[in-house]
C-alpha cells in the first residue's frame, strides 16, 4: 500500500468520535492486507501533526507498528522524535529502551531520548515524560 493512501485514511479518521476504535478497524484492514513497514512512517508523521489525539494506551496504532520490531521499526521511530518529539512517540522509545540490553543499542536509544529533551519542537508535557523516563532509567 502506498504511504499516501495510509496518511490519507488516517487524516479520514481523525475527527471520529472514538479514534481508537476507528484506527483499530484500519490497522486489522493493513495486517490482512500487504502493508508493511512502508506504513511505519506515515504513522509516525500523522502522530507528530496530531500529538493531542487519544491514540489509546498504547493504541492500535502503536501495537501495529510494534509488529516491524527488529525490521526497521526502531530507526523510523528514532527519525521521528528527531523530527517532532511527542508523548506518545518518547514513551514509544521508552518501550524500546525497557526491552533493550545490547549496550551499544541502548545507548543509541538513551541518546536519542535525551536529544529529544533539549528538541526545540517538544513541548513541556513529552520532556517533563522525558525527564521522568530517563530519571527512572537512571540515565
């Protein structure tokens, strides 16, 4: 599936009254269809431009990018918080350190997290999220 028609179903569902339940219904149409991790990135960008939308906890949106684990998902999501840092996608990140024990990965992981916190595009709410996950971390 072309990442535009991605983008362009996602931009159809955003005013639903339950977006959850609505992303659930598209991200079950992608996993029977041929999307793969070409989706990972009109995702994340729809995230960046809508920061404030209830995604759900972590939402589908979140578990059906989880799905490309190993297979380029990291390095879209790290692309992303250099691009626009949000709730969601430092706490994503966070999934990923809490799972990580490579060394050399973490730190690339920790790093990414602590340029998030001095992006000039994050606001107070994802780095006071961000002081939290790195102060827990003990990073």
């Amino acid at each position: 599936m072309q990442t535009k028609s991605i983008s362009e179903q996602l931009e159809g569902i955003v005013s639903a009254e339950d977006f959850a339940a609505s992303s659930a219904e598209l991200t079950e149409a992608w996993s029977s269809g041929d999307v793969g991790i070409e989706s990972v990135d009109p995702i994340l960008r729809f995230m960046e431009e809508h920061p404030d939308l209830d995604y759900g906890m972590p939402g589908p949106l979140v578990h059906f990018m989880e799905e490309f684990y190993l297979k380029g998902y990291e390095e879209r999501l790290i692309e992303s918080i250099g691009r626009r840092p949000t709730i969601l996608t430092v706490w994503m990140l966070n999934r990923l350190l809490n799972g990580t024990e490579a060394s050399a990965k973490r730190q690339a992981l920790l790093q990414a997290m602590r340029r998030a916190a001095i992006n000039p595009k994050t606001d107070q709410d994802t780095r006071d999220s961000i002081q939290h996950f790195l102060e827990r971390l003990k990073a």
